[in-house]
C-alpha cells in the first residue's frame, strides 16, 4: 500500500509550495504561505528570510526589515551557528539597503 499524505500540510510542504510561488513570480501566493510556515515554526529562519525576500521584491522594504528586527530581538538561543552567519550577511544587505534608500 502507498504511503498516504497527510490530510493537513506539513511546514516542508508549505514552503516547498512557497518557494514554487516564488520562483514563478507569483509573490501574492507566496506571501501567505511563508507567513503560515512562521505561525507553524517560529525559529524557521530559511522561512523568515525567503518571507523578507519577497516583501522586500513586492516593495514592502519596511515590512522586511520589521521582521529582520523581530528575529534579532528573539534571542539567540534558537539560532544555530548557520542560522547566525546567514543573519550577519542580512544585516550587510540591509544596512547597504538602508544606506540606498536614505541617499535619495
């Protein structure tokens, strides 16, 4: 007998499905889905971070960087050490970004 899914999606499926959207540039489906995968998984920082990508593409710069900030104010405590160099190298994007937006 084959392995049946499970009737409710797991986070994995919901990013998977996530990151499809993404990649088509069907941001708006995106959106939702990343948010739900963060209800489901609150420390999923590949989730955090793809969910700041695709506010950032849509023009909600601001709304990225609300949530980079929450990230940082959870404490390390939930961070691996990959988890903490991939929010060092975001903080180098977002400075230049901020750097970018104030200049003009």
């Amino acid at each position: 007998m084959p392995n049946k899914k499970p009737d409710t999606p797991t986070v994995y499926d919901l990013h998977d499905e996530a990151i499809a959207h993404y990649l088509s540039g069907r941001l708006s489906e995106a959106l939702p889905l990343l948010k739900k995968v963060l209800e489901m998984d609150p420390g999923n920082i590949l989730a955090r971070h793809n969910l700041m990508c695709c506010l950032t593409v849509l023009g909600r710069s601001n709304d990225a960087i609300a949530l980079f900030e929450e990230l940082l104010e959870t404490g390390e405590e939930i961070l691996s050490e990959a988890d903490i160099a991939l929010i060092s190298r975001m903080q180098v994007y977002l400075a230049g970004f901020r750097r970018k937006r104030t200049s003009h």
